[in-house]
C-alpha cells in the first residue's frame, strides 16, 4: 500500500510543473500571431488590389489609336493620290 501511496504522489509532483506551462486559455504563441499579422496583411493587400481594379475598370477606355510601328513604316500617302 505504502508503494501505491508513494507512486501516486510522484506522478502528481510530476503532473503539476506540466501543467502549469500547458497554455493558458486566449494566449496565442509568437507563431500564431505572426500568421494572423500576415494573414490580415493578405487581406489588405487584396482589398486594395480588387478597389484599383474596380477603378481601372470604371475610367473611359482610351479611344486615342496608336501605331507602335509608326515610326518605321513611311509615312501614308494621301488616299486620293493615283498610283
């Protein structure tokens, strides 16, 4: 009995000290903030990527044409012109 007795009070000396280093409720580690930090930095960067889209998108597309080549080709000859 006295073996029992003695056992059961080594496992509780060993039990307390775990316990208390066991998280304590909301506490969140260093890990888990940081992914919220960056999960939250994600959302931001997306919501100001989906509103500068929204914003390009409700702006007059340019009517003005441009020719890249324009430079390198000779310059047009009126229509009317015989050839």
């Amino acid at each position: 009995m006295k073996r029992i007795l003695a056992a059961a009070a080594m496992m509780a000396a060993l039990v307390a000290p775990a316990a208390s280093q066991m998280s304590q409720g909301n506490q969140k580690t260093p890990l888990d903030l940081q992914y919220e930090r960056e999960r939250q930095d994600q959302q931001a960067n997306e919501r100001a990527y989906n509103d500068q889209m929204k914003r390009l998108k409700s702006q007059a597309p340019t009517t003005a044409k441009t020719d890249p080549w324009a430079g390198v080709r000779p310059p047009s000859e009126p229509t009317n012109a015989k050839r």
